[in-house]
C-alpha cells in the first residue's frame, strides 16, 4: 500500500535502490546525483532519469522542492583541524559536507541515509559523533543509538550490516524516531529454499571450470576422510609435512603452521594417500592449495555450501546466507549448482524487482548490486519514518476535535 505522493532527491545514486523503495511508497523523484558512467547508464535505462550530477556542483537552490533527501554517501575522516566552528568546518571537505549544504538550503521533511557498518566505529566514534551533530544543527531529530540492519533479518538470504541514519526535520514535533526491525535468524535460512535462486538452464559462462571443479573434488575429498569435522583454522597443505623452526614468525603463524602439522600427523594415512592421488597439488596454484572450512557440522560435503575462490585459500560456508555483496571481487559459487551466482541472483539478494535491467558488462552489473542498497530494508525503515509524521496529524486532529466538541458542550 503506497504512501501519500511525495517528492525526494537520490544523492549518490548508483543504480536506483533508493530510488525503487521510494517510488513503490509513493515518491517522485526529481534529482539523482551519480558520476559513475557505468551507473549513469543503468540508472537511466531503468528509470529514464540522466543521474549525471556532480554533487558537488549541486547548486540546492536550483532544486525543485522536495520532501525526502537519501543518500547513500562514502565514508570518510573528518578533519580534527580548524576551530570546530560548526558543521561547515567540522565536515568541509568529506562528501558528507555535500549533504549537509544542501539540507542547509533545502530543509526538506526527511533524510534516510545508508553506510557501511564500519561508519559506527570508524576514526574512533568522531566520524558518527560529527555526523549526528551536524544533523542536530541542521535541524533534524535522528534515531538516538545507530540503527544496524542486515538482509537476512528480512529472510533474504545476505549478510550484509548496514547502518542506517534516518531523520526527521524537527518542526514536524516527532517526538522519538523507533524502528521495528524483523528478527529472522541466520540458522533460519537457505539458498536453496529462498526464491532467489533462477529456474531452468543459466548461461554456461557462469558455471565453474574444469580446473575449478577439479580443485573443489578434491578438497571435498581431503575433508571426507578427516577425523574431526569442525576445523577452526585454515588449511595450509604446505606445513602438513614440514619439521622447520617456526620462532620467528609471528605467534599466530606459528599457531597455524603447529596446527596444520599436528592435522597431518593425526590423519596421515589419509592425507598420504590424497596428496599422492593429486600430484601433491602441483596442478594447483599455491592459492588454491589453502582451504578454509567454516560451515562447521551444518553441511558435510563442500557440494551442499556456498564457494569462493578468495587470496586466502578457498572458502566454504553455510548454505544459509551469502555474503555481503561488497564489489563481488569473488564471486560466490553455489555448490549443488556448480557454477557463480548470477547478476539477476544478485539482484534479488538487494530486492531489486526482476524487471530491474542489470547491466550487460557483467562487471559492471556484480559491481553496482555490491554498492546498491537493499530496496527492502529502504523501504522498511522509511515507510515507519513516514508513518511517524502521519501519527503525529493525527493526534493534532483528534486533540482538535476534543477541543471543537468540548467548547460547544460549554455553549
């Protein structure tokens, strides 16, 4: 159910998830501001809006008036230069500067902006501490403690920590910002059963290499025939037969190393046998020769979990939730499959609507879904926000009425 018809302006707009949250409330959009070409080009395919503003050349006196500003902006380190005169020098310089200009001119009803968990904690809590100062002196109550969101407690099967700041202009009399926020646990979900998953045959440039399916047999096959199935440290095949002084390595390495020794001698038979059968893995690359098992006793083949190929060794995880899409370096293979998840995959995992038209450079296409934000989790939050000046009316009207129906009971 939509919303009263709003207008609202997409700062750093990537490829729209904000603006597809705000429009399926109702919102209107009449600026977005992007420099990416890439980007650019989706934005308008999808929306048929040229998002090519600089927001820093972002004249806000030129900008139609608008209810909603979103913005998803980049993090970064304020200076603890100059007087701390206020938020144009405490945040000149940073593109958080940039918003704050134009909140300065425009004031509009609402702000929901979106960044990464790490804003909380990042430059020792200055950076969050400034932000929300310098929102209170643009004149906007913001939710009191950081608001941390992951789609996963929506049922989408993503780990991903967001922090989301949502604000409201003070003059609306809001008296407190809460947010209610679905508890779905990780242990609840699965890829395979999510719906996000695409039916029928994919285009087989996305399934795994021969090489790579040859790699992934026979790591399957070292962690079959182990003694223990929880392996809290990474495997390094390297030291299983190595004898040499570890001490001047830091204590972790040497943690590793004394580990993977001790995994060889209590397995040797085994891992004898496995490291004749390939060759001693001089096929693999020295990357490929590390494995990192972290889906505990949840599943007990690599098949049934999710793969990457990672600089640190190949990793397996619980089928329950991908990983955060963060510019899909490593694109995350799904094991009963296979073959890499898809960009349509990836679009469903930030909710976008499957009319959403991904990129054709699939680079491109997993790069943008990994700096997008979640359509559903924007729009969670912000239909409450909203609410909370509905709630506010009405009160005001109903407080009238008593007024109205008291003074002519008086007459």
């Amino acid at each position: 159910m939509k919303s009263e018809k709003f207008k609202f302006i997409d700062l750093f707009s990537g490829i729209g998830g904000f603006h597809i949250a705000m429009t399926n409330l109702g919102g209107e959009c009449v600026l977005a501001s992007e420099i990416d070409e890439y980007a650019i080009q989706s934005y308008m395919e999808n929306y048929g809006i040229d998002s090519a503003n600089d927001v820093t050349k972002i004249d806000p006196n030129k900008i139609e008036p608008y209810d909603v500003l979103c913005a998803g902006f980049p993090c970064q380190t304020f200076s603890k230069a100059g007087g701390q005169q206020g938020f144009e020098d405490k945040t000149r310089g940073t593109l958080f500067f940039e918003i704050a200009r134009i909140l300065k001119v425009n004031q509009p009803k609402f702000i929901i902006l979106e960044n990464v968990r790490n804003l909380v904690g990042h430059d020792k809590g200055n950076t969050y501490r400034i932000i929300s100062e310098t929102l209170d002196e643009l004149g906007y109550l913001i939710n009191e403690k950081p608001l941390i969101v992951s789609p996963h407690q929506f049922g989408i099967p993503q780990l991903r920590e967001r922090v989301y700041i949502m604000g409201v202009r003070k003059d609306l009399e809001v008296k407190k910002l809460k947010f209610k926020v679905p508890d779905i646990k990780k242990s609840e979900l699965s890829i395979y059963d999510s719906g996000i998953l695409e039916n029928g045959k994919v285009d087989k440039k996305y399934s795994i290499s021969e090489y790579e399916e040859m790699v992934l047999t026979a790591w399957d096959e070292f962690y079959q025939g182990l003694n223990q199935k929880i392996i809290g440290f990474p495997i390094w095949s390297f030291e299983f037969k190595e004898t040499y002084d570890l001490s001047e390595f830091p204590k972790w390495k040497q943690d590793f190393c004394n580990k993977n020794r001790q995994l060889y001698l209590e397995n040797k038979e085994h891992i004898d046998k496995w490291l004749d059968k390939y060759n001693d893995l001089e096929s693999f690359t020295p990357t490929d020769r590390k494995f990192e098992w972290q889906a505990g006793k949840s599943i007990s083949t690599i098949w049934d979990g999710i793969i990457q190929f990672r600089p640190s060794g190949i990793r397996v995880k619980r089928p329950d939730t991908f990983p955060a899409l963060v510019a899909m370096v490593q694109i995350p293979i799904i094991g009963r499959l296979k073959r890499r998840l898809t960009p349509r995959e990836a679009a469903r995992l930030q909710s976008f609507p499957d009319s959403f038209k991904p990129n054709s450079n699939d680079h491109q296409a997993y790069k943008q879904f990994g700096n997008a934000v979640n359509v559903n989790v924007v729009e969670h939050l912000a239909k409450q926000l909203f609410d909370l000046e509905k709630q506010r009316k009405n009160s005001i009207s109903v407080k009238k009425a008593e007024q109205i129906t008291l003074f002519d009971f008086q007459e």
